[in-house]
C-alpha cells in the first residue's frame, strides 16, 4: 500500500510539474503575409497577438479578420498537439491509454 500511496505522490509532483511548463510555454503562428502573429501558451490561453500596422486600414478589415481566425485556429492546434506531447508520458505511468496519444 505504500508503494501505491508513493506512487500517486510522485505522479502528482509530474502533474504539477507538467502544468507547470505548459502554463509557461509559448506555442507562435503567423500568417503567411506576415499580418499577424498569436502567441498561445502551453495550457492554451492567448498571451498576445500582433498585427503588422499596414493592415490597419478599412479596406483590408475583412482580409485582417480572416487572417486572424486563421492564425488563432493553427496557434490553438500547435499548442494542443504540445500540451498531448507533453502528458503522453504523465498519462502512460498512470495507466490510461488513450488510442492516438
């Protein structure tokens, strides 16, 4: 029984440890044109984003919207594929196993 206790105590610092890195990580994506670039963190939150001031006139609003939805959308799936990464291992010592991961 102690073992098991030791076991999930040491799992737990993992966890922590996990949460962590992922909390300071930065995951970027940019557009192509160079318009705009998101910064996610490892959990998944935004932490900045910028937008090159030349695309900051009316007539290119609904190009500068597209590129945005699209920057966001590759920044939130590099920063899950990461946060997968970096439980793979946390999840495989605890037992669970999950097809894909």
């Amino acid at each position: 029984m102690f073992d098991k206790a030791k076991d999930l105590y040491r799992l737990q610092k993992e966890a922590r440890a996990v949460q962590k890195e992922l909390k300071s990580a930065e995951i970027e994506a940019s557009s192509n044109n160079g318009a705009v670039t998101v910064i996610f963190s490892g959990d998944q939150h935004i932490k900045n984003i910028e937008i090159d001031s030349g695309w900051l006139t009316p007539d290119k609003k609904g190009e500068l919207e597209k590129e945005i939805v699209k920057v966001v959308g590759e920044a939130i799936s590099r920063a899950q594929a990461y946060a997968a990464e970096k439980t793979k291992k946390l999840m495989g010592d605890m037992g669970v196993n999950f097809p894909g991961m």
